[in-house]
C-alpha cells in the first residue's frame, strides 16, 4: 500500500475542493426543498471549496486504487468525504456570519455541521441533477486520484 505524498495530497485537495464548488453550485441552482435556504451562490461555492479542499487532503490515501478493491474504497470514501466537506463549510459559515468570528468559533462548528449534511442530504435525495454532478465528481476524484497514483515515465 502506498500513501500520498503532501504534493500529491494538495492535488487531490485541489480536485476534492473543485468538486466541492460544482457540487455547491448545482445545489444552489437545482437543489431540493431547503435549496431557498442555503447561503448565496458566491458564499456556497468558497465554503464548499475550502471545506471539501481540506476533506480530499486529509482522505486523499483513500482514493485512485486500482482494481475492484479500489472501486469499493472510493464507494466508501467519497460520502465520507462528503460529510467532511459539508460540515466544514457549513461550520464555515456558520463562523462567517457570527457577530464574533473568534470568540463563537467551537460553537460556530458545531452549530453548522448538522446543517451542511442536511443540506447536501437533501440536495442529493430530492434533485436528480444534484446526484448527478456528485457521481460524475466522485469518479472525476477517483480517476483524478488514480492518475496520481500510477507511476510516470
């Protein structure tokens, strides 16, 4: 088995963060019932980006293995790493849009994490372009991983 090295890391940080701002944005443009409710689009797609960033980072040894092994890893990782990036940038607005960002940032976290999982649950249980655009990312992100992982000439 072979880990990342941090190079490689922030590439697939990368891809994870775009990702994340596709996902974002056709949650804002297409999504479900609580669509009206999420933050604006320019708003959704930074604290997607940088939430999901940070998500493919930390997971980014769970992505791009090959074979039928590595298909299952990616099953398992990619709503892992949604949940991750959700949270994160949802206690990222959460932290945004507190009267004081410093002094409220434990309760800012943890007061938006329960919110992004709802809102990209939703989004991907109510709009089928939404789901789409997550599948088609998630294998852009295991592909994306893969071609990281095999070796140059």
């Amino acid at each position: 088995m072979t880990y990342f090295p941090v190079y490689q890391r922030v590439r697939c940080g990368v891809l994870m963060a775009l990702s994340g701002g596709a996902v974002a944005q056709a949650m804002t443009l297409w999504g479900g019932d609580l669509s009206r409710f999420l933050p604006s689009l320019s708003t959704m797609i930074l604290a997607a980006c940088v939430g999901a960033g940070v998500a493919g980072f930390l997971l980014a040894d769970a992505f791009g293995r090959r074979g039928w092994r590595g298909a299952i890893w990616t099953v398992v990782a990619w709503p892992i790493a949604t949940v991750c990036g959700a949270s994160l940038g949802a206690g990222l607005v959460g932290i945004a849009s507190s009267a004081e960002p410093l002094a409220g940032l434990p309760e800012a976290l943890v007061a938006g994490a329960p919110l992004g999982i709802m809102a990209v649950s939703d989004g991907l249980s109510t709009s089928p372009a939404v789901a789409v655009i997550w599948l088609i990312c998630g294998l852009a992100m295991h592909h994306g991983a893969m071609a990281e992982r095999s070796p140059t000439t």
